[in-house]
C-alpha cells in the first residue's frame, strides 16, 4: 500500500497546480522547485488544508479528497504530521506543551500527553528545552521542537516545507545530517518541500522537481543530478545543459549551435545516440581551456569562446564562456593568469567524449 | 507657537482634578464614606459594572469572532451598528433601551407577556443591561482588533494537530488575544462603573436599586455637596488604578511573542 497517493490540480485564480506524485512506506520524496512553483500548495493540499479542485488523494490507502466522489476529510482528522516553514510553534505554551498539543487535541489525558512528549523531546536529544518557551529558542531548536510535535502525535504522513530554510548557513548543516536520521526512522511517508537542491540530494530517496505547477523530473537524486531535464535542475546541481537533435550517427546538433560527441548510456549498439531529442549535460570542471585550437585528436568536442566573465566559486574561478554553444567552465586561479583569461579573451574550449552525458529528452 | 494652547490643553484637564482633591472633605471623609448610602451606591456600582462586564465577556468575545473571522453577508453593516453606542450620547440610548424593553416597549411587552419580565428595567437588573448596553463595543472593537491581527498559522497548525474548531479557539486563539481581552475587560468595566445618562434614563435613581455611583454623586450634589465631593474622591481613586492596570506590563505581555 502506497503511504501516499495523489492525482490532481488545485486552481488558484491564475495559478494551476496539476500533478501525480506517490510515496511508499518509509520512503523521503523531496519536492524541489523555485518559490512560486506550487511546492507549499502541494503540501497544503495533501494536509487538507486547500481543497482539491479536480482529482484525488489518498492516505495510505483511504480517500482523503476525492473530488469526483466528493470526499473530504477535514484537516483535523487526517493524521498527517506538518513541520512548517518557520514552525509555528505556539508562543503561550512551553516547549512540552507545544509537543503535547496533538494528543491533547485528540483527547489523550494531560499527563499522559506530556509524559510522551518528553519522551519525544528525549528521541530528538532536547530534554532540557521541556520547560521554555518558543521565543527563548534558537533557530534550530525551535525546527527539532516542531520535529517532535509533528511526530508525536503518530502521523501516518510527515510533511516537511522547507525545514531548514529559516536556519543561518553553519547551523543548517548541522541539522541537515540530524533531520536526514530522524527521517529514515520515520515508517511512514515524507514529502520534503525544498528549493535546495542540498536539503533535497542528502536527505530524499527520490527527487520530484516542480516548476510551474507541474512535475519537470523524477528520479534518484544521481539520477537528477547527472541528468537534469530542465534548466532549472542544470542550475542547481551546477552543469552545462543543451537541447539538442541526436542525428543518429553519434553526433548532437545543438539548439544553441555547435555539436557535440558524445557516449550516452541509451546508445544503440554501435556505441552511438538513437536519433531524436536529446538533452546533453556537461560538467563545468570537465571542460579544458587552451590559448589555441588543440592539434592532438583525443578531445573530440573543440570548439571557440570569448570569455564573457569571470567569478570565484571557493578554490576555483568560473568562466563565462560566450559561443556555440556557450558555457561556464572551472578553473584553477594559476590556469586563468597562465592562459590570461580576462574578458573579451578569445580561447578554445575542448571535452572528452566520455564527459559529456547526452540523455533522451523526455520533456518534449 | 503651540506651546500656549498645549499648556491650556494640559490644564483644563489637569485643573479640575486638582481643584478635587483641594476641595475635598478629607476631615469628613471617613464619616461621608461610611455613610450608608455612599457604601450603598458603590457596592451597587462595582457589582453591576463587574456583572456587566462578564455579560460583555459572554456576548462580545462570539461577536467580536463573528466580525473578524467570517465573511457573513452585511458585516460591515453590523459592525458600523455595534460601533454606534460609542458615539451615541447615553441618555439617547437609555431611551431606546427604554423604548425596547420597558413594559408597553417593543420587546418589552413580549417580556411581559410571556415572562412576567416587564418591571425589570427598574430593578437593578435594568442598570446591568444599561451599563452593558453601553460598554460592549469597547470589548467587541478591542478583542475584534486583536482577532484580525492574531496570527491565522497557528490555528492552521493546530488543525493539522488534530485540533477541532472549538478547541483552536480556546487552546490557541483566546490564549494568543488574551492581553486584548484584558484591556478590553478594564475599558469595559471602567466604562460600565461611570456610567450615569442611560442608567437614569432606563433604571431610575432608586437608592439601593438602581442609584449607583454616579447617579448618588448628581443626587448628592443638590442636597450635600461636600459628601458628592468625597463620593467623586472614590471614582477618581478607582479610575486612577484602572488607569495604572491598563499601562502595566501585563497587559502587553505575549502580544510581542
């Protein structure tokens, strides 16, 4: 039985939020896209939160909005845990009480209530916040208090928008590695919400990529992260991507201009790319510069740029090569002072055939 | 240049305080205040406005709801009527409290009828509906305001707890507005305490019934001026703690949370 199960669209005035996604047991699926995708009205719709407007979802296993059979369980009476993006954690009830709402709210006896959410407290290593109140907590503490009070109440379904959003950038890796445990304990299913493509690659079993109200890409995150469909994932995950036409002869024409050469996995036999719509994603580390066309044939894709900008990433410099097609590429800082890359630099890019991944297109 | 009319402004207020408390009969005063009467007229007083007030508390707190939180057709209409005994001048509305509920009144005669309830309003029972009459809109803007303001994601967090509508309301709306329902409870009892054109109007001045302070103070002032100094002495005192409750922390703490 699947933990999760949903099919179908919610209408906002303009904005169309149309999908099918569906999670197992056990299994983190993080919802990655830009802010205005429809991630957190994805989340809504499944906490029941904002109706459905065409299709359904279902819970393990039982309707919870059904639009065609007009079924809707309230919000209230659907199990599901929600950590939301800046917690909202109640600021007049101490940290126990915050974490004991859910089994109050369900009739569970105060003292019972509380027993369990310092057991709760204790799971997430936080006995000594029992007793204080949201305002006094930092940042993360306050995201492992809405942690324990989204599971306490034994959700059938976690969902999770943006957790680590509102976290300082030190304090968010550590509390990445923390949640990614809590998570794998969790038996039921979790939806991570996210625009990070970090929080999603570390801590999913499987990547959903929203853009515009509907799926782009799903896959493993190596998969999303070595192949991405669209331009937006290429961004994230830091790779050069083109469309192209594969002619069916191992060579790739790009949308852009230029060609590439390239050894795909979905080659025929021959070692070569079926002919059709192809998306080809190169590396920025992968690809070499030199001052001149390089003479020697091994590096079968050579082609000529004019670097159009230059920027620090940590230990290396990347160039904004300008072409057919263009490309960032990295760099050492000794490579740009001995091949004297400045802007307006007229170079040759070279990369192996082996580096470029060049995949069906399934999007068009 | 509006330094003149701003020293006037401040003594206009300040003078006929002070002129009080000059005038007062402090060497009478133990004598006036243990008087029969003035003890009378203040234990009328507090008990009617506090009775009065948690009257406000009863049908102002599901009122002041009814406005902020739902999208029912003529709201706006209803919450420009319920504004209207603030501005009203009481006497106005101790008429139309009479209009409605005496016995030959509009409700009133129904009462009558029905209950037997037609002399109510010159019981004290009538000063209780004046004084609520009069105060309930001080409690509904306050709360109404605090509910507009109070944060609509905590409630939705609590629902996705497993919270019903009943229990977001009282474990987590009313908690979240409960400094408001404070200085809405001080103003409206404060409001209900002063309270004289529509007690008079609608509950007469009965001592002992319907003559609260005020009402003795107005009395006195004709017969024994000195003892409506001294009764005048107490209001002034009641108003200046109230004040005093109204600008303390309490009022304020967890608003900013």
């Amino acid at each position: 039985m699947t933990a999760l199960s949903v099919d179908g669209a919610v209408q906002r005035s303009e904005f169309r939020l149309d999908l099918a996604l569906s999670v197992d047991p056990g299994e983190i699926v993080a919802v990655l896209g830009p802010n205005g995708a429809g991630k957190t009205t994805l989340l809504r719709a499944i906490a029941g939160l904002s109706p459905l407007s065409a299709g359904s979802i279902t819970i393990t296993g039982e309707p919870v909005d059904d639009v065609p059979n007009r079924v809707f369980i309230a919000p209230e009476q659907r199990r599901v845990g929600v950590v939301f993006q800046n917690y909202r954690l109640f600021p007049h009830l101490s940290v126990r009480d915050n974490v004991a709402f859910g089994l109050r709210s369900r009739g569970v006896a105060r003292a019972s209530a509380r027993a369990d959410a310092d057991r709760w407290l204790h799971r997430l290593d936080i006995d000594e916040l029992a007793d204080r109140r949201p305002r006094q907590l930092s940042g993360g503490q306050a995201q492992r208090v809405a942690l324990a009070r989204a599971l306490a109440g034994a959700p059938k379904l976690l969902l999770l928008d943006e957790p680590l959003a509102a976290l300082d950038a030190r304090t968010r890796d550590a509390i990445r590695a923390e949640l990614s445990r809590h998570l794998s304990e969790f038996t039921g299913g979790t939806v991570l919400v996210t625009h990070d493509p970090l929080d999603a690659m570390t801590m999913a079993d499987r990547i959903v990529v929203v853009e515009n109200g509907t799926i782009t890409q799903h896959g493993t995150p190596a998969e999303v992260a070595r192949r991405p469909a669209t331009h937006y994932v290429a961004r994230l995950v830091g790779l050069n991507l083109y469309h192209g036409q594969a002619d069916g002869a191992g060579v790739v024409h790009l949308d852009d201009g230029g060609t590439f050469v390239g050894a795909g996995a979905d080659t025929s036999a021959a070692g070569l790319v079926p002919a059709g719509r192809v998306l080809v994603a190169v590396r920025p580390s992968s690809i070499t510069v030199h001052s001149a066309r390089p003479e020697q044939a091994s590096p079968r894709n050579v082609w000529p740029v004019t670097v159009d900008g230059l920027e620090s990433v940590a230990d290396r410099v990347r160039v904004h090569a300008a072409g057919a097609p263009p490309a960032l590429v990295d760099v050492t800082a000794g490579a740009v002072a001995e091949l004297g890359l400045a802007q307006g630099a007229r170079v040759w890019l070279s990369a192996k055939a082996t580096d470029v991944e060049i995949y069906p297109d399934v999007a068009r | 240049m509006l330094g003149v009319p701003a020293v006037l402004g401040a003594a206009l207020l300040v003078v006929p305080l002070i002129a009080l408390l000059v005038r007062a009969p402090w060497r009478g005063l133990p004598r006036i205040l243990s008087d029969n009467e003035g003890l009378t007229a203040l234990r009328l007083s507090v008990e009617c406005a506090t009775i009065s007030t948690a009257l406000c508390f009863l049908l102002g707190v599901p009122l002041a709801w009814v406005l902020a939180r739902t999208q029912l057709p003529g709201l706006s209409l209803l919450r420009a009527l319920v504004t209207v005994p603030l501005v009203l001048p009481p006497v106005v509305g101790g008429l139309a409290l009479l209009l409605a509920l005496s016995r030959f009144g509009v409700v009133g005669q129904y009462l009558q009828r029905w209950f037997g309830l037609g002399r109510f309003p010159f019981d004290t029972a009538g000063v209780v509906v004046a004084e609520t009459f009069v105060a309930l809109p001080f409690l509904v803007l306050t709360v109404e305001g605090a509910l507009r303001a109070a944060d609509a994601e905590l409630e939705e967090a609590a629902i996705t707890l497993g919270a019903s509508r009943l229990g977001v309301f009282t474990r987590v709306t009313l908690p979240l507005v409960a400094p408001s329902l404070a200085a809405g409870g001080v103003l409206c009892w404060a409001r209900a305490l002063g309270e004289f054109g529509a007690t008079i109007t609608f509950a007469g001045s009965y001592p002992g019934i319907t003559q609260t302070m005020p009402l003795a103070i107005y009395n006195a002032f004709e017969s024994d001026p000195p003892a409506a100094t001294a009764l005048s002495l107490v209001l002034l005192a009641v108003a200046v703690v109230v004040l005093a409750a109204l600008r303390g922390r309490w009022l304020y703490a967890g608003s900013t949370a």
